[in-house]
C-alpha cells in the first residue's frame, strides 16, 4: 500500500527540490486542498424541509491534525459568516498515515425559514439545503404505554408496591420459565443485587411511548419513537412537582429491528427505569433509527454522530412535553448508563448532552469504545494473525454477522460503498480474499469508518467536571474485548479530560451468583452480559 507521502506526491502535492539537493532528501508537504477529502455532510444537498436549528456535521480524512479547517455555515450564495457552536470534534489517527475527523456545529440562533444555506469547509462548499420550519426535538405525541414485563402488571400505570417487587421479573428473565432456576436466582439476587432487590420506592411510575422529531441519514427530518417513564403519585404519598425534577437517559443493547424496542415497554430496561422513576426521577430510553417506529430504516449502528444526535432531540423533545402537560421545567441534572451497544451510545451521546445539562454518573458496561481496534484485531486473527489484546478472548463465530450489521450502516450513514458478494460467502462467512485484503491494507475506506466512531483514541475533549464515571467490564467477554474499557479508562484519565470521577466499576466474576449464571447458561454471550445486572444496582443504589 502506498504511504501517505507517496499518495499525496501522487496526487500533485509535495515541494520541489532546492537546487542541488538530491531528491530523495524532499520531504513533501501534503497539499490540503488535495488531500483533505469529505467522507460524509449532513445536511446533503438533498434536504429541502432541514430543520431550522440543524446539527451540522463533516466526516473527513486529512493529512496531518488540524490541516482541514473548520467548518463554516453562510447563507447561499453569500460570503458572510453565519454564527455557529462547536459541539462535538475529534481526529482520530489513521495507523496507515493521516486523520479521520468529525466535527459537528449548530447555529447559535434558528436559521430563517424556507431559506438556503451553504456548508464550506477546507474553502470549499462541501453541501447545500434548504430550511422548512421545524426545530428539531419537538415533541410529535406522548402515548400510555402498557409494561409487558413478566410479574409485573400489564398496565400503562405501576404502584409503588410492584416496584419494589422488579426482582421477580428480573429473576422470570434470566429463568426463563424454568421454576428452578428462578428459586436459585431469586436467593442469589437478593443477596447480591440489594438496590434491585429492595428500590424502597416513593412513587409508582406512568409508562409512555414517545415520538419525537429527528434528522435522518441526510438530515431530513424524521419521527423516531422512545420510552419515558415518570414519577407518579400513589396514594396517601407525595405528590410530584416536575420543576427541577433530575433525568435518566438509559441507552439500549444491539437488538434486531423486528425485535422488542424500549418503546414497547417489553425489554429489561424498563426496570431500572422503573426504580428511577420510584426514586423521583424521569427516565427516558430513545429507539434509535431503525428501531421502534422506524424499524423498516437502517440503523445507526455504532455511528457516533447521529446516535447522539437522536438521544439530544429526545431529551429536549421530553422537556418540550413536560412544559406543556405539567406547566414544568426539568432539572438540569442528568444521569446516564448503558449496556453494550448502550455504552457505545452513552459516550457517543456526551458531547452533546452536556450542552442540555450537568452530567453528574456515566455509567457503561462492556461497550465497543474503540470501534476500529474492536474489529480490526479480530478480523486480523479471522485471517490467521495472532491474537492481540483486542481478540484475545473473542469468540469469531460472532464476527461476521457484527461486520455486516456495521458495514451496512456505515454504507447508510458514512457514504461507504461495499459489495457484500466480494466479503461474505452464501453462508455469512467471510471470503478468504476478504481477510486477505484486510491483512493487506486494502479495505482502507472501511478503517477509516471504523476510525471516524471510534471514542477512545480521537482527539475529543470532556470537560464534565460534576460527572462521575463508572466502566464495568466482564474480563473474558466473548463478544466485545474487554481491553475497550482498560483503554478508556486509561484515556479518560489524562489531564485533558476533566471528570469528578473516573473508576472500574465491579463485575463480581467470583460471586455465587455469577458462578450460578454460568453454570446453568447455554449461551455463547454469557460473560458479555453479566456485568449488567451489577451495573444497574450500582446506578439505582446510587440514585
């Protein structure tokens, strides 16, 4: 493969050589205007009805840091500047030579409506649209959504007291309908997972389903569907006063787009949505496109950007409707926890949700953090190479389904093009060419994708100085190497950052309960989803 001082001399950049110097001791300097190039913009020159207050973003590859400029918004056809925020930048370093950067903006006051408007970056305009007269985040329609969770009631609105009894439910899920198995689980849940055991609720909960309003891959506008669950009076108890009343964004896992969403109020994340809500808190779970309401869409999958982006609109559109149904306004304090792709999501999401609020517990299990270093040390040894930190103890039967989902949605929502039929076989496992090519550094345009979501190595910055961060992770996790965590804690310590906290958080791998769970699970995905079920004890215990 050729070296990025050979591509960009290809490509026309590069200084001459003084007179007398021999050749070979030019050092080039790439050209910017050749070598940085736009993966992805959004809004694209198709959106005509863009909302009025829209995220901007530019994905990119450049020769060397901060060689591309910023990215610039102007009236079309105009040369003044329009005022813009940055909310979210990183570069990421390519270890084939270059970056890959993001960098996300929004409009310090809504733009005009029914107005075009050209994005320039690099001296360039890189994309054109057209305003309606949305704002993103509003509220569309806030249903009663009935809880079908196992011992619980199949009803919109929950007592107190069936609060205090979630361990029931949490223990049918892991039985799974054997009787047996849930008498073990139950003793050992209640002895291991206290806060889960015993909420000691105040309030029962009222469960709904919202949708809300969102940009798409292009940046049109689009509903997506989420799950709230509020505090409610029961009776002879306090009543509620939303005012200043604090908030809980609970990410989901990976899941199918035919499967349950949160909003259908059929999956465990409605427990520690539950005992939030008893404890005084609203609780908010976005579908995320491609889930829910928008199930026929791609999704999102591990996509930083428009993954943090549709979690932003959610919360702001709940606040739009607390205003109106309670006369209210929210806290600004938030808490936030996710499980696996959740916790991807989570950190994803921060950039853009300190700017609604004071972050005070990130809470993450067993999260893909570094999406390049993820796949490309198991893809490695897919291929034959020896196993590196990242693929140590990864079970590769799993990898090629995962490559496919990610592939797809970077193909959706990063402009990468790839030929299925030139990776995969008729039976969905990888075409020996494939990993061939991979080892060889020929699949660069999929790095750089991996490298354009990746949170861990990227030159973004957190400036949470109220928010505690707590990092579980299972340490022989056959579905996403535990080595994301070590190096996001490892990451997050540098003095850049500024946290009120950063910690591992425990997986009690030598517990009876864990030893209970894995003597009797058949999964393959046991020790990728154990941590959880301590994770969420911890962030209730903690509410």
């Amino acid at each position: 493969m050729l070296s990025l001082s050979a591509l960009v001399a290809a490509c026309g950049g590069g200084s001459k050589p003084s007179d007398g110097a021999p050749a070979s001791t030019v050092i080039p300097i790439p050209d910017p205007s050749v070598a940085c190039k736009v993966l992805r913009v959004t809004p694209d020159g198709s959106v005509r009805q863009s909302f009025i207050d829209p995220l901007m973003t530019v994905v990119y590859t450049a020769p060397t840091a901060d060689a591309c400029g910023g990215l610039t918004l102007a009236g079309q056809g105009q040369t003044s500047v329009i005022p813009t925020t940055v909310v979210a930048q990183s570069e990421w370093p390519d270890p084939e030579g270059g970056f890959v950067g993001t960098r996300t903006i929004e409009p310090v006051a809504a733009l005009a409506v029914g107005t075009a408007y050209s994005l320039r970056w690099n001296n360039q305009t890189v994309a054109t649209f057209t305003t309606g007269s949305e704002r993103r985040g509003s509220v569309v329609q806030v249903t009663d959504q009935p809880l079908r969770l196992p011992s619980l009631p199949n009803a919109a609105h929950i007592g107190k007291g069936d609060i205090d009894d979630v361990l029931d439910a949490f223990a049918e899920g892991l039985a799974k309908g054997n009787d047996i198995k849930k008498f073990l689980f139950e003793a050992a849940l209640r002895a291991e997972l206290p806060h889960i055991a015993r909420p000691n609720a105040r309030y029962g909960a009222h469960i709904s389903k919202v949708t809300y309003r969102s940009a798409d891959a292009r940046g049109n506008p689009v509903t997506l569907s989420a799950l709230l669950i509020a505090p409610e009076q029961s009776p002879g108890g306090p009543p509620i006063d939303f005012n200043g009343l604090p908030v809980v964004v609970g990410q989901r896992g990976s899941t199918g787009s035919t499967s349950d969403a949160p909003s259908s109020a059929a999956t465990t994340i409605g427990i520690p949505g539950l005992i939030a809500a008893g404890k005084g808190h609203l609780f908010l779970a976005p579908d995320l496109i491609g889930v829910g309401d928008t199930g026929t869409l791609p999704q999102a999958y591990l996509v930083a950007a428009d993954t943090a982006a549709q979690t932003q609109d959610l919360l702001r559109a709940v606040r739009e409707h607390v205003r109106q149904q309670h006369l209210a306004v929210l806290g600004p304090d938030l808490r936030l926890f996710g499980g696996s792709q959740g916790a991807y999501s989570t950190f994803a999401s921060l950039p853009h949700l300190s700017r609604e609020g004071t972050v005070r517990i990130v809470s993450a299990a067993q999260g893909p953090y570094d999406v390049y270093r993820t796949f490309h040390g198991t893809l490695l040894a897919a291929g034959g190479a020896a196993r590196d930190a990242y693929a140590i103890n990864e079970n590769l039967d799993f990898l090629p389904s995962h490559t496919r989902d990610v592939m797809t949605s970077f193909q959706a929502y990063g402009n990468y093009v790839f030929d299925p039929k030139l990776v995969f076989d008729a039976g969905g496992q990888f075409l020996p060419s494939f990993l061939a090519d991979y080892k060889d550094g020929k699949t660069r345009d999929f790095a750089r994708q991996l490298g354009a979501n990746s949170l861990i190595t990227g030159s973004q910055v957190y400036d949470l100085p109220q928010a505690q961060v707590q990092l579980y992770h299972f340490n022989t996790d056959t579905l996403v190497p535990a080595q994301n965590t070590e190096d996001l804690l490892a990451a997050l310590n540098d003095k850049r950052h500024r946290f009120a906290g950063v910690q591992r958080g425990s997986c009690h791998e030598n517990s009876e309960l864990v030893k209970l769970v894995v003597r009797y699970s058949k999964s393959k995905l046991t020790t990728h989803t154990l941590c959880v079920a301590f994770q969420i004890d911890d962030f209730v215990g903690g509410l």
